[in-house]
C-alpha cells in the first residue's frame, strides 16, 4: 500500500506546522487523520528533509 504522503512532504508539514498552520488544515489538505500526523511526527519530528531520506534508506536496508 503507498504512503498519501512521503517523508519528504512530512517534513514539510512538520515545518508549516511549527510556523503556525494549524494541523487539522495540514491533515485535511494532506488527507491524513490526527492520529497519524502525531505518529509521523513523534518520528519525524525535528528532522530535515535530507535526513528522512536516509533514514527511509536505512529502513529499506535493513528490510532486506
């Protein structure tokens, strides 16, 4: 099943959320429910785009 959001937009989301965007706009425009935006951001929370990347490498890695 693909992901409606990749890491890299997550991030994103994450950034217009601290400037002040209120979430449930993120999660309505992005079509993702509350409780998911709170698990993507308790494990993306803090990080840049760059490092979603790699880690989704490393999940990937380790998959196999």
């Amino acid at each position: 099943m693909k992901p409606r959001v990749t890491d890299e937009q997550f991030t994103q989301m994450l950034k217009e959320q601290e400037a002040g965007e209120k979430t449930a706009n993120l999660c309505r425009r992005s079509a993702i429910s509350h409780g998911t935006f709170y698990l993507y951001k308790s494990t993306y929370g803090g990080m840049k785009p760059v490092n979603a990347k790699r880690l989704k490498a490393l999940k990937k890695e380790n998959a196999r």
